[in-house]
C-alpha cells in the first residue's frame, strides 16, 4: 500500500483493525520497524487529535515524525498550474512537495475544502497535487472530502464495543452548528461503516443530502426519532449543503441530541470526533455522561494510524 486516502476493501479494513486492536494492547512491539525512518506530516490547517496521534502512532514505531503547519510556518503554496506567481503565492506545490518527498519515507497530508469551490473540493485538489508531485507514500489526515484515519479509528472503535455482535446498527445524524463545516468525516464514516457491512441509517434534515457516492447503501431517513430507533452506535457530526454547496440551510437545534432522544435507543453508544461544539452539537447531559464513547475514539486515533503507517513501512 503506498496510499491511505480512502476505503479499499473490507479485507483490507477487517486487517488494519485486528492490527490497530493489536497495538493497542502491544503499542511499543514494533519499534524497530520504523527505525531510521521519517513521516512528514504537513498541516494546512488546525488539528489537535490528528496531529497528536499520528506523531505519537510514528514514535510508537520507532520513526522520527517532523511536523509542519504550512498555514502558518510554510511559504504561501500555489497551486494552479502555468500561472504567472506575481501575487501572494511564493513556492509552487510542485517544488514543495518534490522536496517534502525526498526529505521523508511517508508524507501525511491534511488540505480541508475551500467550500467555495464545489469541482476543486470534490476533484481533492489540493491533496491530489501533494500526491502527483511528492512521490512519496502519502497519507492522508483529512483531505476536502475524506477523513479516513478518523474513520477507521471509528470502526476499530465500533468492532472494540460491539464484542461478537455480528451486525449493528449504526445512524449518522446531522447536528447543528454555526458554521459551514466540510462533509469528510460524514463522508467517510458513510464510505467506511458501508464498507465494513455495517447497518447505517443516515438522517438530517432537508437539504443536506451528502454526496450520493458516499452513502450508496446506507438508509437515508429524514425523521431523526424514527431514525434512532434500536440504534446500536449514533454517530453526531455536523456538515454543510452539498448540493447548495457548503451553504447552512438550518441550525434548528430540536437535532441536538439530548436523553429523551433516546427513549427507542436504551442502550446507544453516542459517538463524535472531536472538536465538539457543547450545546451546540452535542448536549453536556450525553457528552458526560454514560453513552459517550468520544474519549475512547479518539483514543483509538493511536492505534489506527499506528496500523496504517506499519502497513505502509511493510
Ligand atoms: N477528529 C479530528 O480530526 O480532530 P483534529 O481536527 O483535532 O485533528
């Protein structure tokens, strides 16, 4: 495997969660494997969780992770090809990322949307110009369209819970936010719990469809209660329009989830990537109390770039 940007296969993503489950309770087993060995990882915007995993996941295998937030610390990056560089830009990706390529074993790349521009956003521009000119391994820590290190820390996360349950039902609902927010973990957790034969339920209100490419095979149910009914793991999270692209069309807030949401769920696990805006998203009263599994999720953040970045050392 020389990239993880999305999901391949069930085999693949059965394998790198036994592996992720492996680590977690084996973390410093293979800190040879690494050895001698750099991952850059390359920042064009904020991060706490996925910054911090993915170093310590490296450290855990013995690699020398280097951290760079080129939003901040980098030269302003252009990205179009054949323009005349007489404006803000002062480095072209193609030489950037050519020398981040030679400088590292495995590039990790974070690059959100502009969600002005829906082609360039769901082309992964951005992240696909790292890809053509590194020629490095790349791995991706949330591109404009997928978040799959997130995604299969979730289903490690799921497969960690569930014990010997054969199928669960999981729902994606859409919770209120006060910004427009990119669709790639809720892309991803639809591309990833499908993948894995996972029973998904998606709900949100109207108008935020996601990209049917994402969720072709999951139950699209626009009633939230009816929607929660026998949930086994409720995914909060919230995104912006796709089709009104990146627009807020509601913030009605009845679809923050509190208790009483769960009267025909008794014994959901509630489940978010973090950051979570409190009150906002996700209710104080679920965030602190039983059903939460958010701390152990991100958690499991660990475990599952460790078993990606092993996969890819070989
Ligand atoms: N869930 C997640 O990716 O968190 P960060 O944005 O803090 O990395």
């Amino acid at each position: 495997m020389k990239y993880f940007t999305q999901f391949e296969s069930k085999a693949l993503a059965d394998q790198l969660i036994e592996k992720a489950l492996f680590y977690k309770a084996n973390p410093r087993i293979d800190q040879e494997k690494g050895a001698g060995k750099r991952i850059g990882c390359i920042f064009l915007n904020p991060s706490l969780r996925t910054r911090a995993s993915t170093q310590i996941a490296a450290l855990n295998l013995g690699m020398e992770p280097i951290v760079m937030n080129m939003d901040k610390e980098g030269w302003a990056l252009e990205m179009k090809e054949g323009v005349v560089m007489n404006k803000g830009t002062v480095e072209h990706i193609k030489d950037a990322a050519a020398v981040l390529g030679s400088y590292f074993d495995i590039l990790a790349i974070r690059a959100f949307p502009s969600l002005t521009n829906k082609q360039e956003d769901i082309e992964d521009f951005i992240f696909n110009q790292f890809i053509k000119y590194s020629g490095a391994p790349v791995i991706s820590l949330e591109s404009a369209i997928r978040h799959p290190l997130q995604s299969l820390a979730d289903m490690v996360t799921i497969r960690e819970q569930s014990g010997d349950a054969k199928k669960v039902k999981v729902v994606l609902t859409w919770a209120p936010h006060i910004k427009a927010i990119p669709h790639a973990v809720a892309n991803s957790f639809s591309e990833w719990a499908i993948g894995c034969g996972h029973d998904l339920t998606i709900t949100h209100p109207e108008g935020y469809q996601l990209d049917p490419i994402f969720t072709n095979g999951a139950n699209i149910e626009l009633d939230q209660q009816k929607a929660l009914e026998d949930a086994d793991f409720v995914y909060v999270k919230n995104w912006s329009a796709f089709n009104d692209y990146g627009k807020i069309v509601t913030t009605d807030n009845s679809w923050m989830l509190t208790e009483k949401h769960f009267r025909h769920a008794k014994k959901a696990k509630v489940m978010h990537c973090l950051p979570v805006r409190r009150n906002l998203e996700l209710s104080d009263e679920i965030l602190d109390g039983k059903r939460s599994i958010v701390q152990e999720q991100a958690n499991n953040r660990i475990y599952a770039a460790q078993s990606v970045i092993s996969h890819i050392l070989g």
